[in-house]
C-alpha cells in the first residue's frame, strides 16, 4: 500500500500507487467484513435458507402473518422483478418494486439509480437473498404509514460486465422490505446501517455513468471526467498487454478502471477503512481465492483529485503497475512480502517506460549516491512509514526487482514471485531458502550483488 506526501514527492514526479486487496474481511484492500459496505465474506454465493427461523417484526396493525415461506418466495420474486427490470431497461418495472407509500426521497433516488445504470454492458444482474440472516427491522422513518409487517432478510447483489468479468462478483444490500396487503416493497437501503448492514454503492449511486469500451478491457467514468476517461481508454489495452508480456496469459488479460468523481465517491469504492488521503490509484478486489486462482471484482480505481494532473507517462506507469497487481492478485496471498509484490508491480510498470533509474527512484539515488546502500530486504514496516522512508521502501524495492529481472532474466523474476507470493507470511528462514531455491543464491549474495548494482547504476 503506497500514499504520498505530495505530487512532489515520490520519484520526483510520479504520483505514489497504492494497492489493495479486498478479502473477506479484508484491503488487496481484501474486504471489510460482511456487514459493512464492503462484500461478504463467503466466497460461494449464499443459498436461500429457510425462512422460517427468521423474525417476524411487530405487526402495528395485527393483520394476520403471511406465510414465513410465501414471504420469502414473494420478496425473491421481488428482487428478480427488480434485476429483471434493469436488464431490460424497464423504469416503471423497477420503481413498481419501490413502496409507494414510502419515503418520496428515497423513491426519487431510486429513480435516478436506474437512469444512472444506463448504458452500461451488465452480462449479468440478480439478487439472492439469504432468510436464514434476517435482523430484527427498525422502525420506519417518522410520516411512512406503518405496513403490515417488515423483513430484512441478507440480500446481496451478484453482477457482472459483459466481456470484462470471467467471474460475477457480490456485494451486500442492506435492504428492508415492507408488506402492504398482499405486496412486498423495497422501503429502504439504508435503516439497517446502525445494526451495521450498509448498502454497497457502486459508481451509478454518484452520478449517470459512461462506458468506454476496449478491446481488453473497459473504462467507467461520469460526464464531468469524459477526456479522462478517453485517455485511460487509449491506454488500456497497451498496459494490458505490457502486463501479460512479463506475467504470462495466465489470467484473464481484461480489465476494468472506474474515474470518481469526487473523494466521497472515491472512498465508496475502495472501502471505509482505507485512508484515501495522498494516492492516485488502487487496485481492489472484492473476494479472492488463492486456491483456485479465481478473483472476483477486480478493479483499478483512479483518485479524482490526482487523476487531472496525470500526463501521458505517469498515467501509463500507473496503469502498468496496479493491473499487475489485478494480474497476480489469483497467486498473491495477503501478508506477502511487500518488496516483492509492490517491487515487481513497479517493475513492469516502468519497464518500458525510458525513464533513467534516477527519475524513477531519485531518494535511492541520492542515499547511493551519499554512500548509504541498504543493509537487508525492505521489510512490510517500512511501507507503513510516510515521507522520504517510504518513497525509499517503493524505490529499493523496483530496483531490487529490475536487479533480479537484469541478473536472472524476467522469467526467474516471475517465479520467484509465483513461489513466495503464493506462500504469504513466512519466517527468515523459509523465505532465504526460496530465494536460495529460485535465485541460486543465499540472502547475503543476493544483497551484496544488489548492493553493486546499486553503486554502479547511480554513481
């Protein structure tokens, strides 16, 4: 995870690049847990229980109970009325899901979300529901009429892009149903936030929403970043590309880039519990499975407020770095070594870029070059730091990857990292072994030869 003190800072100009994961729980960002904005935990889509364990909420008017098995059929066929209805761009179907009675500007936001999600390629756009995870309902908001009965079942919302998503990806709603005679509405997405279920807003909660398709890959941004998405647009399948020359075809070699508009919008995107404050760009995931290699949701998001400043290299450096981080984020187990991971994403982020190694890494350069060489590995504290400390973690750890790229060849590079990656936290002791194993060489041999290169590429 990168941040920065200023555009100033960090290889000069180059705006710092911060990556996360989203796990269940989680920042690649992995995920904050289950009940937050952030996805749910389970990587499997959660099956519909049986309802009947669930609670009932107090009937204000004692009409008598639907069915606790008809109420779940009949909120399930709700939802899909309501995934059906944004599929095939039907306004009025998805409103009818929509309580009439309830509030009016919760029902004018409804109406905008559906406007919003115009024009974007969904291959795929369901709900499931989950009975079985009901919580008790509050009570609604002072002027709704009271309804005949309220459910707030689990509810999560599984979509998809068409052409870029391999996998469909889910994220948590905090819905709260309402009963009405014979018919259930949609009343609220929000009454659950205090017993810490939050809807999940996407970028078509912010503002109407615009794609830029490529061919490897697509661009989602709003009508007041039109020419930067155009920008990134032209970019993206060279970066994609760029990636796969050096990791291989083993992933999916698409990717989506979402533009925000605005820091509100940007820390919707990356979760909560991410300071937003000094990046221009991460890459997240909504749940991984390192097992199996599967990533759901990958995205690279771009910050607003650095974003405009970005000219045509920093931005192709940017792109380069964090879709490699979506290309080894099947391997990469949380807790990995940060000077690998981050090294190797600089790596092939300025690989082709004609930068000198002093514009990409003018802090190292300058402690080189007073005589200062590094005395072991950058450890995951240093990327914690903030300032000069932390522009040198990122630095010494993009040249210690160009140094084992230039020794050993790319394809060794790739290794090591496939091998140590995929191991996540190891001891000093495992890990000088893997780097004996994959490099030939011990610890000591392998900082020494570093340390030669370092003097001979910046003296």
């Amino acid at each position: 995870m990168r941040t920065m003190a200023g555009l100033g800072r960090l290889r000069g100009w180059l705006v710092a690049i911060v990556a996360m994961t989203l796990l269940a729980g989680l920042v690649l960002v992995s995920v904050p847990s289950a009940e937050t904005s952030a996805p749910p935990v389970a990587a499997s889509e959660p099956a519909l229980s049986d309802p009947s364990s669930s609670e009932v909420a107090p009937n204000a008017n004692r009409a008598p109970a639907v069915r606790r098995d008809d109420r779940a059929d009949a909120v399930r066929e709700l939802l899909e009325r309501r995934a059906s209805a944004v599929l095939r761009r039907d306004r009025e179907a998805f409103l009818d899901t929509v309580d009439p009675l309830g509030e009016t500007s919760f029902r004018t936001a409804q109406g905008a979300l559906f406007d919003n999600l115009d024009g974007l390629p969904f291959g795929e756009w369901r709900y499931t529901l989950d009975a079985g995870q009901a919580l008790p309902p509050p009570a609604l908001p002072s002027g709704v009429p009271s309804a005949d009965e309220l459910w707030a079942p689990k509810v999560e919302l599984r979509y998809a892009f068409q052409g870029v998503d391999v996998v469909s990806t889910s994220r948590s709603m905090g819905y709260l149903f309402a009963r009405r005679g014979g018919d259930w509405f949609l009343v609220s997405d929000t009454a659950l936030e205090p017993q810490g279920r939050r809807t999940w807003r996407g970028p078509w909660d912010f503002g109407p929403c615009q794609a830029v398709r490529t061919r490897r890959g697509m661009v989602i941004g709003h009508p007041g970043n039109q020419s930067l998405a155009a920008a990134v647009a032209r970019e993206l399948d060279g970066a994609v590309a760029a990636v796969s020359e050096v990791w291989g075809d083993g992933w999916p070699e698409r990717a989506v880039v979402l533009l925000p508009e605005t820091m509100i919008e940007l820390q919707a995107l990356v979760g909560p519990e991410f300071s937003v404050d000094g990046i221009a760009a991460v890459a997240v995931a909504d749940r991984v499975d390192t097992r199996v290699g599967t990533v759901e949701g990958p995205r690279v998001v771009i910050n607003p407020r650095t974003a405009s400043r970005l000219s045509l290299t920093p931005l192709r450096v940017v792109l380069r770095h964090e879709i490699t981080h979506v290309a080894a984020r099947g391997v990469t187990v949380d807790g990995a070594p940060m000077w690998l991971t981050e090294g190797f994403a600089d790596y092939v982020g300025y690989r082709t870029s004609g930068l000198a190694p002093a514009q990409a890494a003018p802090e190292l350069a300058r402690r080189v070059r007073a005589g200062f060489l590094p005395d072991d590995l950058p450890g995951n504290r240093d990327f914690q730091t903030t300032g000069d400390r932390l522009d040198l973690a990122y630095q010494q750890s993009w040249s210690l990857a160009a140094y084992v790229a230039g020794r050993s060849g790319e394809a060794r590079l790739v290794r090591l990292y496939r091998r140590i990656a995929s191991a996540g936290p190891t001891d000093r002791s495992t890990m000088d072994n893997m780097l004996a194993e994959e490099l030939g060489v011990g610890r000591a041999e392998l900082l020494e030869g570093w340390r030669s290169h370092l003097v001979a590429t910046f003296r």
